[in-house]
C-alpha cells in the first residue's frame, strides 16, 4: 500500500513538471513541517524512499483536506513541490491512521 501511494504521489509530481519547477521552497524539514502544521493544520502521513538520496513525504490535513508533498535530502532539507485540496483518504479503508 504505502509503495502504491508513492508511485500516485510521483505521477501527480510528474504532472504537473513545469510548475514544479518555477515555485519549489525548500527549508530545514522541522521548520518545514513546522510551517505547514501552523498554516494549513497538516501532518505527516506518508513517508518512503524516492532515492538513495531523497525521501518522499506527504503531508495532509483530514479535516480540510489539503496536502502538501515534500522530498527531504539527507542533510535535512525538505523541498515543497507541490500542494493541494481535495485529498481522499483511501487507506482509512482499511485503518491507515495518520501519524501524530
């Protein structure tokens, strides 16, 4: 499940190239999560292995259901890609609780 919700997570990345490109911010990942927590109420809840250098995370807010995806380096570096509304939460289905 959770490689499946990576591979959905870098098709969406893959969509949309040419934005990603122009508006990507990247900071120290606590400061990161700790900036998305205060503006949009989101928390981790997917985390995997996109490289050997990079790891893919996303963010989410249950209640207003925005989402923000970030690739954080081994320095501790985190890059925000990309954001959104709307997520549906197929892994409540079968009881993936998001992580505090």
């Amino acid at each position: 499940m959770l490689r499946r919700s990576i591979m959905v997570a870098l098709l969406l990345l893959a969509t949309f190239p040419a934005q990603t490109q122009r508006r990507v911010t990247c900071t120290e990942r606590e400061h990161m999560h700790t900036m998305l927590a205060q503006r949009y109420g989101e928390r981790a809840a997917v985390r995997g292995i996109a490289s050997q250098e990079m790891v893919l995370e996303l963010l989410v807010n249950p209640t207003t259901r925005t989402w923000s995806l970030l690739f954080s380096s081994p320095t501790n570096i985190s890059c925000l890609m990309k954001g959104g509304t709307a997520i549906e939460f197929l892994g409540t289905a079968i009881g993936l609780p998001l992580r505090q």
